[in-house]
C-alpha cells in the first residue's frame, strides 16, 4: 500500500498557518474543495434565486440524501438533515409525545447545551431527568452498559447518552445500549456529535430510535450540516419542531408538483413526504447540505480506515508527548473506547480563564473544560494534525508552567 503523505493532505485543507489547530472537536474546518464547492453553490444561489430553489436545489438534495444516508449507514427515507445535532435533538427532544409521569435518563457526561434541552422537555410533559455515573476510565465496554442498565427504572422513557464523550473523546458501546433499552422498552436518543469518521460508523446497526449528528465536525462538511436518522418504527412518532409547507405533504402543492406515491416516495423537492414534514424550515441556505457529498469525497481520497488509522498513530503520539508533562490521561488508550480526542487532567489549582488566554496568546487553539469536579485539555488530532503541533502543545504548556512533575506519569 502506498503512504498517504499527510503534508499534502494538510496542504489542502484551509487552515490558518500561525495556528495550532488542536480543536477540531468543536468545529472542523474546510477542505479547499469543500469550500470551492459550497460557494459554487452559493454563487448560484446569489445568481438565480428562484432557479435554484425550485429547479437546481431538489436533484441535488436527493443526491447529497441518497450519498450522506449510504456513508452513515442509513437509506435516504429515513434521513432529516438539520443545521446541526443541537437542532436534530431538539426536534426529537420538543417533537416526542413521552407517557408521564417517568424520567429521562442520561449520563452524567452529556452536552450542557442538550441537557438544557432535555430539562425542558421533561418539565413541558411533566417528567423528570436523572443522570447515572458513567465509569469514564475504564477498558471494558460492558462496565459502561452495566453502569447504563443499572440505573434503568419501570419509570424510564428516554435514555440519552453521546456515542463520543464531548469533554473526553471516549466512545460509548452505542449499539449495546440501545439494545439493553429497547428490551426494556425504553426509547433511545444518541448524540452522535463527534461520531461520523471519528468511528466507522453505521447508523442501522447501532439500531437507536433516533440518531443525531454533526457532520460538520470530523466529516469536514461546512457549517450548517447535521442530520437526524429515524431508527425502524419510528417513522410517525415526531412532530415537527418548525411548521411550514412540509406540515400537509397533501395539501401542496397542486397540479404539476402534486406529490407521488406514498409518504416515502421521493418528492419534487428532493425528500420525501415525510422527510420534509420535519426538515424543511421554509426558505433558508441549505447549501451545506448539498456540499457534504464533497465532504464525504474529499476524505474517501484517502480512505476512511487509513484515517483512522493515522489519528490513532496521532493519539499515541499525544499520549506519550502530554503524558509526559505528567498530566494524568483523561481518555483511555484502549482501542475501541477513544479515537481522535484526548483528554488531560490539569492540575489541581489551575485557572481555565488564565490557561484560555495564555494559551491563545501563543496561538494554540484548544479547549480547557471545566468538569465538576477537574479541568481538562482535550486534543483533538484529526489525520492533518501534525506531530509538530503536538510538539508546540507541550512546548506551551511547558512555558506556562502546566505539568506536574511529582505526579505518575501517565498511564
Ligand atoms: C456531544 C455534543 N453534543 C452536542 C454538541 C453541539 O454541537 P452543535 O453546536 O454543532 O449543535 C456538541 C458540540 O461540541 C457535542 O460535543
């Protein structure tokens, strides 16, 4: 096999030169030929408004539906693109009839933003949240189901956890959960934020009730990309959280547009009747959407196991180069359980406001996460991520004066 030369990979991707770009995690950036292709299609749009929305754009989303659904593992009926997965759990969060009284369950290390979303929803249909303890260090998947099905009640409606941890990178036994719910017959909601590339993942198989996900983070695609995968039985069980002309697929339009054949067929607008009924917002940019076949192009150049592949060479270099400030490993090492986030623990005493600054002042982008209980540095080391940049990490922390040298080294 030939080797990747990731230099070049890294060349084609817009980055600004005078930044260590260590937070792919929160957002990724473009690819040239991502951006090349969603201004294209911007361009387009400025041009003839009212050609593109009503001529261009549907062939184009059915074809961005059709080649997102086959890279998740999913089929094009079942597929709702939404701005994002905030939006995607909102719509499930806001548009799920839930039997009251019972709780929502989730893990005690879910996205405050979606737990906000959550403690709506269970005050709305008068329900309550409750968190387990998720053993975030271990090696063994099945420690995290039995810690999920421990805490599993009669009372349980919902249970909500990430597939890939926001604060630490570690990866959820999503497909083990889901089952160990749905014998209970309990409804499950996965966050899968970081998931698409960062794991190879399949949609069907995880076989969660609805599935939601960025794919502006690790695919690369523009901001403005996520989606929502309805999981089989759950077809009619939402209500969509923006009314518009989707909300009668038969009422409208008339005539030439009347709509085919049955809530799946594919309509005239690139959905289907029911895809529509929850995705269209009326008129808004959904160029994103229609760049992300370029997303899923650009890295199947280099093939989606030769990516991960090198950003676990990545995370064993971060391993050994931050592990030896003696900052405690916050992510475990075991294949499986991490991927392209790693996580430190920093010392005790340390101020994340003046750790944010100092770190910014020397141009190094990384989040500093406050946790209940530690402050942690989580890397994220994407296949451009260089080994440089790790080193420049560890050069700064040292400067700043992060890192223990009495502790352990890491383990
Ligand atoms: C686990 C998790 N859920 C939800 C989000 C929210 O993502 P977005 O702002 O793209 O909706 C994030 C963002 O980092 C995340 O890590």
């Amino acid at each position: 096999m030939n080797r990747i030369d990731w230099a070049a990979a890294r060349a084609r991707i817009i980055l600004d030169p005078t930044v260590t770009m260590l937070n792919t995690g929160s957002f990724g950036p473009l690819p040239v030929p991502v951006f090349d292709r969603v201004t294209e299609l911007r361009r387009m749009l400025a041009a003839g408004p009212t050609n593109f929305y009503v001529r261009q754009a549907p062939p184009l989303l059915w074809e961005a539906r059709e080649r997102t659904a086959a890279f998740l593992g999913t089929t094009p009926q079942r597929l709702v693109f939404t701005s994002n997965v905030s939006a995607a759990i909102n719509l499930v969060a806001s548009g799920l009839t839930l039997n009251a009284p019972g709780e929502i369950l989730m893990s005690d290390h879910e996205y405050g933003a979606m737990i906000w979303c959550w403690e709506r929803a269970a005050q709305r249909q008068g329900l309550t949240v409750r968190t387990f303890a998720l053993p975030t260090m271990t090696n063994d998947p099945a420690e995290i189901v039995r810690a999920a099905t421990a805490a599993m009640t009669p009372r349980t409606r919902v249970l909500f956890f990430s597939h890939v941890l926001s604060p630490t990178g570690l990866v959820l036994p999503a497909k083990e959960l889901c089952a160990e719910a749905r014998r209970r017959g309990i409804t499950t909601v996965v966050d899968g934020a970081h998931a698409p590339v960062l794991i190879p993942l399949n949609v069907s198989a995880v076989n969660a009730d609805f599935y939601c996900a960025n794919l502006h983070k690790w695919l690369l695609a523009p901001s403005g990309a996520g989606f929502l995968a309805i999981g089989p039985g759950n077809e009619d069980r939402l209500q969509p959280l923006h009314v518009s002309w989707g909300y009668h697929a038969d009422k409208y339009p008339i005539g030439e547009l009347a709509q085919s054949t049955g809530p799946d067929a594919r309509d005239v607008y690139g959905s289907t009747p029911r895809t529509r009924f929850l995705e269209f917002e009326g008129t808004r940019d959904f160029c994103p959407w229609l760049a992300v076949p370029a997303a899923i192009d650009f890295q199947s150049e280099y093939g989606f196991d030769a990516i991960r592949a090198r950003v676990a060479e990545l995370a064993e270099y971060t391993r050994r180069t931050i592990g030896a400030l003696g900052l405690p490993l916050a992510t475990p090492a075991a294949p499986g359980l991490s991927g392209a986030m790693t996580a430190f623990e920093l010392p005790r005493g340390t101020s994340a406001p003046a750790l944010r600054k100092g770190l910014w002042a020397r141009r190094v982008e990384i989040p500093v996460i406050e946790r209940p209980n530690r402050l942690l540095l989580r890397v994220s080391h994407h296949f451009y991520t260089t080994e440089a940049e790790i080193d420049r990490l560890a050069e700064v922390l040292r400067e700043i004066g992060i890192l223990m040298p009495t502790s352990a080294t890491a383990r």
